[in-house]
C-alpha cells in the first residue's frame, strides 16, 4: 500500500482525462503520472532512500502534486511545510524531522539558505511546474512505465506539523493507512464522482488540502480548480468557467463568498463542505437562505488525518458536526477522570480509528499523553445529542476560568455573532487579579473586511471601545454589550469589546488566539484606550469609586438579636450590600453565587472594603474572599462567626431587680443560663419566658 496510487494508479485507468487546472494551464492524469515519475528518478539519483524525511515548502502550483508524489513513490516519508514560516521556523521544521532534502521555489530558497541545519543534504529549487531542478529541466517519463514502492500499511507517508496554536508545533505522523481510510471516507460520504470539478484553494500543505481534497480528488479521477491562493474574485470567475460542482473550504471562505457571490454565481456548484474550523451557525444560516443549499460540515484535526466526523446527507442537523465516520469510533469523555459522560454532557472529544495518527515524531511522551488506550484525545470539549450527533463546544485550552466558572469562548463568540454590528469575533481570557481570568472580544465590526477602518491615521490597529473613540464605535459598544447581557450570565459577559480589522488567522483559517492574548491592550494610543476606572459595565452604569464606604452596623446589630435570628440578619446585610453595589433593583436570593448576582472585579474589590470596615483591623480581608465564601449565605455565615467570637469590650455586670425581690448570680450560673438560652429558637425563649412571667 502506497498513497502514491492515488495518482499512479488513477492515470492507468484515466490516462488522457484531464486532471488538473492552473491558471489557464491544463494536465492530464497521465501528464501528471509522468512529470512526477521524472521527479523521483532526480530524488533517487539525489541518495533519497526509503524511510528518508523530504521536506516540501511549495505553495498551491503544480509543483507541490508533483515533488510530493515523486517522494511517496521512493517510500519516503513527505514533510509539509507552511510557506508563511519564518525562517527560523522552517529551520526547527527540518531540524525536528531531520530531513534529508528540501524543495522549494527558487526565490524563497535564497532567503532560506543562511538559517538552514547543517544535517540537510541537498536543497531543490523548482519553479511553478515543477519540471525544473536548481536550473536544469527535468525530461518527462512515461506514465506507461509507472512504478513505485510498496510500502507496508503502517509504514508513516507523511509529518504534518501542528499549527503551533496552542504552543511549540509537533510533527503529526500519518501512516499510509492512515491516508487511505480518510480518503475512502471522504469519497464515499462526500459522494465525490469523476465527473466533478473541485476547487482546490486551501493550503496544500495543511492536511485538509492535501489528504481531504488533493489524495480524494485524484482518487476518484475528479477533477482539480487549483487556485494558487485564495481570491474571491478568482473564485467567482473559476467557479463559472471551469464549472465547479463541489465547493471546499474554510468557515472563513464561505462568509466571504456569501458577501461577494449572487446565487447565479454558484449555478453549476451542487455540494458545499467546510472544515478546519468550527461553522458559525449564522453562516450555515445565511448561506441556506442565499444559496437554497446547506454548507456539509466535517470535523477532525491533522492528527486524525484530518476527518473524523461528518453531519451527514442523509441526515443533515444544523450546528452539529455530525456522527463518527467509516470504521472510527467518537465519545465523550470527563477531561479530568476520562470517564465517559452521559448523554448531553459536555467533555472532550475522543476518538479511535484508522485514522488515527501513529503519533508525534521523535515525541515518545506528547503522543502517550494524546493517545491512552487507542484513543485519541482530541483537546475539543463537546457533547452529544440522544440521536448520536455530536457537537463542538471549545478548546479545552481555550477555555476561560472566571473565579472558578467555565467559560467557553466559542458559546460567547455564538451569541455576538448574532448582533448585527458584528461580521467575526474571537474571544479570549486575559488575567485578573480577582478572578483569574475575565472575558475579552475582539470584534471584527460590519463592513471592515471591504473597507477597513483608518482611525487617526493608524493602519489596520485594534480600536479599543472607549467614550473617545468615534461615536458610532461607542453605540456599537453600548449595543454589544447591553445584548451579550440579555443573553449570557453575567461572568460570560465580556468585560471589555476590542474592535479589530482583521482577526490573526493560520493558514487554514482558524484563528491564532495566542496572538491576541499577547496583545497589549494597555499599549493602545492613549486616545483610543479604555476609560480605566471601569472594565465592568458601560460607563453609564459603572459602579463610582468614590462613594462613601459606611460606617459598621452588622456587629451591634448582631450583639442585639437572638443568636437564633443572626444568620438571617448576616444574610440580609450581605443580600443589601450586593443590592447596593450593583444597582440592582432587587437583592440577590441567599443562595446565589456571587459571580451570578452581576459582581465584576471592581465591584468585588467595593464589598470586601465594606467587609474589612465591618470587621475591624484585626483580621485582613483579601479581594478574593469572595472565591472562599461564593454564595451570599457562605459569607453570611463567615461574617457572624467573626463578628460574634471576637473578644468584645468589657461592659458593666447588670442587676436585674423586682418589686418583690432582687438576685444577683453568680458567674457560674449566668455562664449557663446564657448558653441555656443561646440553644433556644426566639419562639422557645419567649415560650420559657411566658412561664417565668406566669410563675
């Protein structure tokens, strides 16, 4: 088994069918067979031998189809690198894998060539055919003369690296089975024919290009629209002239076509799929509308080759991203125990199939902590439905800790989307000094993709939502967040709105949320940064830092009434103060958890100071108290144990006397007498005391 065969043996059955498209310039399956039989003979003679890293740092020209399959052919194992790397990335890239040889566009060689690893053998530069090698022409072979090793199944073909979104990029190692039963997947349930025409304008070197379109495509004999980056306006004109039937891409792609694109645009396209990233279900919406077509959502990750799920034909539900493919398996599991969750229950994503990666290159450990018991931890949180679909929720470490609450940005990001300022959001947690976290969103306003935002003469910069920025922004603002507040719990309810041009997105569209927490917000021009004394609510309904803390009244209150009775007191004094310092127009039930009564980290900061009045200088109460007492009644019950134990100042001894008789008792017998009537309910001592009087 070789995934070479996916063109190899396509062009013996297909030799003069056309294969593929690039700008203007047409190839058979034969033609392509030949030029990549050329290319393997210039590898072999190069030394490259089975097993060997081959290194491909090409954009989407026919060059990559033909240098990656003339690898596969010797067994050697193909190391995609994205075009968009720095240097010093591409040298850790080849370094990692140790590969052998490198091939490249001329031009982007030269810049490489100074920062390149020693341990590289040769380096390839190519040109947009790929029918040169470092100047010298390369003579076509034959298609009737193919061959090509026969590797074994398990045998890795190819080392995809991870996006690097969540930290140092690993090598995914793909077996060639690994490839094959994705492929046979995706024909099957994308129902890809021969007489399709694709439009191939995602990123070859990410693994939904390469193994989901360019292996699944050729497989079939469709044909491929290669664009050599996405263009909307290409597309529009490519999709009409080539007749495109099957339309691939990324969630990104898809709200740009919808913007751009007139039904009678897409006449000849029957099928539509994204992938790589999660759909906004507003998309899905829109382009049903539009289109009069749904948009067929799959889900996996380069670890699974990619895909793993797909919501179905047959079967199509909206927002989900459907049941487990051919031959693999899809649960939830509890991320702390990995237990399996119940239905409905949200976990992580687990998965175990053909698919599967062998595991990280060189990276014993990585692939032990991603790979337990034949399963394949995916890092999604999701859930699934009683009918089997399932549906993703997050990333486990995109996830936002707000004072000990779950917050997935994904859930936050869903309900903005629906206001009608906004075209993208990415919501993101940055530290807090109380909670831990709290909830930022770059927002991408209505109308900036088309025409972005030029404010005092800075290019493309984030515009922080402030009372200086422009007045329509504020409204904006204003809106935004009076609708997140209609439809989230309070702690999900961003607690500051960054308006962006443009979200930082990798290659396969999704987008780098480790930029944006690195973003220094503080670091903005002072005319665009945030008024500072409020990062709760609008400014209009911000809580005033100077107003007055007041003097103490729970602990007399409290020396004054039934120990029976104190708690409630406590209870209501803390039921007031939330009431007071959030505006509210009614006090919160005793039960409820702080963070849901509307408290944000300066209102928090307010109480505790009132807390520290009431409790006097003798103990220190921190900001975060309220993270050791969450509920009202939990601080309600800490204040009467410290306002009713403290030692309290010495008061005169009382006589209590009759017109009958006066006593005077001793120490002892007052001691028990009040613990006697600290035991008592109010309705037991005035019971007890009826009967004194009674007497």
């Amino acid at each position: 088994m070789n995934i070479c065969e996916h063109l190899t043996v396509t062009a013996k059955l297909f030799p003069a069918k056309e294969a593929l498209v690039f700008e203007q310039q047409r190839f058979t399956f034969g033609e392509l067979d030949g030029m990549s039989q050329a290319a393997a003979l210039v590898l072999e003679e190069a030394g490259l031998e089975r097993g060997d890293r081959v290194a491909i740092m090409l954009p989407n020209v026919p060059a990559f189809i033909v240098w990656y399959f003339a690898a596969l052919r010797l067994g050697a194992i193909v190391v995609s690198i994205s075009t968009r790397l720095a240097a010093a990335e591409v040298s850790f890239v080849v370094s990692d894998c140790d590969a052998k040889l490198l091939i490249s566009l001329d031009d982007s060689l030269a810049t490489l060539k100074e920062q390149l690893p020693s341990s590289l053998d040769r380096l390839v530069a190519t040109n947009d055919l790929g029918d040169i090698c470092n100047g010298a022409s390369i003579a076509p072979v034959s298609s009737e003369s193919s061959n090509w090793v026969k590797t074994e199944p398990d045998e890795p073909a190819l080392i995809l690296y991870t996006s690097g979104t969540t930290g140092f990029a690993k090598g995914a190692t793909l077996s060639h089975m690994n490839v094959r039963s994705n492929v046979c997947a995706f024909n099957h349930l994308c129902n890809m024919q021969p007489n399709d025409h694709i439009l191939l304008a995602v990123p070859l070197f990410h693994c939904f290009g390469q193994n989901a379109l360019l292996n699944s495509a050729l497989n079939v004999g469709a044909k491929l629209v290669l664009q050599r980056s996405f263009d909307p306006h290409e597309s529009r004109q490519l999709i009409a002239e080539e007749n495109v039937s099957q339309l691939y891409g990324v969630p990104m792609m898809f709200q740009v076509f919808h913007d751009s694109c007139e039904p009678s645009d897409l006449a000849s396209v029957n099928y539509c799929f994204s992938a790589a990233a999660t759909l906004p279900i507003q998309t899905s919406h829109r382009w049903q509308e539009k289109f009069g077509m749904p948009i067929y959502e799959g889900y996996g990750l380069t670890e699974t080759s990619p895909f793993a799920s797909y919501n179905h034909r047959i079967k199509f539900v909206p927002g989900s991203i459907g049941t487990a493919i051919d031959g693999v398996e899809m649960k939830i599991v509890d991320t702390e125990t990995g237990e399996d969750c119940s239905t409905g229950e949200l976990g992580e994503i687990a998965i175990r199939g053909p698919n599967v990666m062998i595991g990280y290159w060189n990276r014993p450990d990585d692939t032990a902590t991603a790979i337990r018991d034949g399963w394949f931890h995916s890092g999604d949180i999701g859930r699934q439905d009683e009918n089997g679909f399932f549906y993703i929720v997050d990333r486990v470490k995109d996830m936002i800790a707000v004072g000990g609450l779950k917050v997935y940005p994904a859930e936050v990001e869903r309900v903005l989307l629906d206001h009608p300022s906004v075209s993208q959001v990415a919501v993101v947690g940055f530290p807090d000094a109380v909670f831990g976290e709290k909830v930022i969103a770059f927002v991408v306003p209505v109308g900036s993709i088309d025409a972005p935002r030029q404010s005092a003469g800075l290019p493309s910069q984030a515009v922080e939502e402030t009372a200086s920025a422009e007045s329509s922004d504020r409204l904006d603002v204003v809106q935004i967040r009076q609708y997140a507040k209609d439809n989230l719990a309070n702690y999900k309810v961003p607690r500051r709105i960054v308006f962006i041009d443009e979200l930082p997105r990798n290659p396969s569209g999704k987008v780098l949320k480790t930029k944006l927490r690195e973003m220094d917000l503080d670091g903005l021009p002072e005319h665009f940064q945030a008024e500072r004394h409020s990062e709760s609510e609008n400014q209009a309904d911000a809580i005033p830092l100077d107003r007055a803390v007041r003097q103490p009244t729970l602990r007399a209150e409290l020396e004054r009434s039934h120990a029976a009775s104190r708690k409630d007191i406590a209870n209501r004094f803390v039921q007031k103060l939330v009431q007071t310092i959030t505006g509210s127009a009614d006090a919160p039930d005793s039960e409820i958890r702080f963070l849901d009564a509307g408290l944000d980290s300066l209102m928090i900061v307010e109480m505790s100071s009132q807390i520290q009045v009431e409790v006097g200088p003798a103990q220190e109460i921190p900001a975060t108290l309220v993270f050791d007492y969450p509920r009202v009644c939990d601080l309600g019950e800490f204040l009467v144990q410290e306002l009713t134990t403290q030692e309290l100042p010495p008061t005169p001894p009382k006589t209590r006397t009759t017109s009958t008789n006066s006593f005077e008792a001793t120490s002892k017998e007052t001691s028990r007498l009040e613990t006697e009537v600290a035991s008592l309910t109010e309705a037991q001592a005035l019971e007890e005391l009826i009967k004194e009087l009674e007497a």
